[in-house]
C-alpha cells in the first residue's frame, strides 16, 4: 500500500543564531537532519514525501534539499509534493486579525496538504531525529490500513529520557496510556529538564521530578486519509472557540488528537521506540549533534554517503 512521509517545514525561521536551524549541515557532506529522516523513511517502505512549506522560504528549501531530495527519489520512483501552509488560509466565514503574524500551527501544517494525501501518512517535524525503528513500526502499521477504520492512528512513543537537552528545559507531551498501549491522553509539559536522577520539571527554579521513562510524544503521528477531513472541521470549531485569542492560539496536531481521543472518536496505538531522539532545540546543540551523525556513521548506521 502507498504510504506518504509528511514533513512539517513551515516553521523554518531565524531564530537560531540568525540562521535557520532545521537547513543547518550536521553531516559530513553537508546533510540536514531532515536528510537522515527522508533516508530512514524511504528505507521503511515510504514511497510519496510532502514538504509542507512557507512560499516565503520555497527557494532556499528547494536549493539546500528539496531539488536534492527530487533527484534522489526519482531514481527510487518515489513521488515529491508541496503544500504551502499560509496565514490567510482559514475557514469560510473568519478573517485574520491585523496583528497577527504566524500560520496557525502544526494541525493547519497538515490540512494544507488536503488534496495532495489520498493515503496513510506519518507526519514528523522537520527538524527532529527519530531514529530507524520507529520509521518503520509505523510503515508496518499503516500497512493494516483499511476504509473500514478511519480512525485508528498510531504515534511513535519515545522514552523521555531519550528525548532531552544537555543544554536547558524542553517541552514534551507526556502520554497516558491504557493497559493495552493505546493513547488515552498527552499532556503538554514545559521546561523539562535532564538531572542526576532522570527528569525533572524547572518551575522558577524549582525541581518536581516526572518519571524518565514515560513515553513521550514528538509529534511523529500515523494517520489515515480520512484524518484530513477531520482537521477541517476541527480547525473550524478552533475559529469559533477563539475568544479574543486570534493573535497567538495555534491549532495543534496532540491538543487536537488528544480532543478526539476524549471524545472516544478515534484509537491511537502507541509504538514504543529505544531509539535516542535529538535536535537543534538550542545553538549549543548543534556540536552535539554532528557528533552523534559521526558515531552512527562509524557504528555503520548509515554511510558516509548518505544516498549512494
């Protein structure tokens, strides 16, 4: 079965050191994270990928990986798409506020892509490292895919522990599960920070330690087709629920999950992953990194030549 890869990219900005982070090089030939996601996720059995963009930064995508990738993939026959997330695509009927500036969040990101996912899809954000395995425990899940259960999704599952900075707080969405591994929840937790004995909570200063074991959600979400059209009508419902919030609310891919999984409308099979998750959160990352890109390349992870 066709299985799309869709790559949350429209968040790209300059906040990082005055670069962009998620098209900063980490590998020997100049790779991107999201080089070493594309890589795993072809190698999984994913033959269709997505970029989901700003029109703004199409030119510079498309010259450090988007043309890059395109050749790759038409060597393998794997089909290459675009969707554009904007800020003035809304509901019928609502208007963008004048002091508004940004997309409305990772829920929009995937609905811009309405038209373009006529398959099972994973969705990852662009600039996060995820590792093999759960690449391929959610190819083999959406492989079970049919009409018939429009709503069973799946989520790769990462141990906190697996998922934090050396070099300040974090935010992770900590998952309740049921006693047969299925999401019954994800709660949003801030500034998550690594100590001598696991993980704890940083409030002004202040440590409540949280279990590092628990699974976390980074945002790496098995979806069906029919998941789309769910976006549309919750992202309706978030315009009408405002309240006066119309600058900064963001329409996000868990909070949205988790409303429906509360309204007993769809089932959400958590795949657990060992694999250590990284990424440039912080400038200081980055060293970090390229140095886990090099000890994989010397443990025979990956080659040198990422795509030979």
């Amino acid at each position: 079965m066709k299985t799309s890869l869709v790559i949350m990219a429209a968040g790209i900005g300059s906040r990082f050191g005055g670069g962009i982070k998620q098209l900063e090089p980490v590998g020997p030939n100049g790779e991107i994270i999201m080089d070493y996601s594309i890589h795993d996720a072809i190698e999984a059995g994913f033959d269709k990928i997505i970029f989901i963009i700003r029109r703004d930064i199409e030119k510079d995508f498309r010259e450090v990986i988007g043309d890059r990738i395109e050749a790759v993939c038409r060597s393998k026959n794997i089909e290459v798409c675009y969707a554009f997330q904007d800020l003035h695509d809304i509901p019928d009927g609502f208007s963008v506020p004048e002091d508004r500036t940004k997309p409305w969040g990772t829920g929009q990101a995937v609905l811009v892509c309405r038209g373009l996912i006529k398959e099972p899809f994973i969705v990852i954000n662009a600039d996060d490292y995820y590792g093999k395995e759960a690449f391929v425990k959610i190819h083999d899940f959406l492989q079970g895919y049919t009409p018939e259960q429009p709503n069973a999704f799946c989520m790769a599952g990462f141990i906190l522990k697996n998922t934090l900075s050396e070099n300040g707080g974090v935010t992770r969405g900590i998952c309740q599960l049921d006693e047969n591994g299925y999401l019954t929840g994800v709660h949003e937790t801030s500034n998550i920070v690594k100590t001598a004995s696991g993980a704890a909570v940083d409030e002004n200063g202040v440590l409540s330690p949280v279990d590092a074991t628990s699974y976390v959600s980074m945002n790496m979400w098995g979806l069906t087709p029919e998941f789309v059209g769910m976006l549309k009508e919750g992202f309706a419902e978030f315009f009408k629920n405002l309240n006066g919030n119309e600058a900064k609310a963001e329409y996000l891919l868990p909070i949205y999950i988790d409303e429906l999984l509360k309204a007993g409308k769809v089932s959400v099979k958590v795949l657990g992953t060992n694999d250590k998750w990284f990424g440039v959160t912080y400038k200081e990352d980055k060293p970090v990194v390229v140095e886990s890109f090099r000890k994989l390349i010397e443990d025979g992870v990956y080659k040198k030549e990422l795509f030979s």
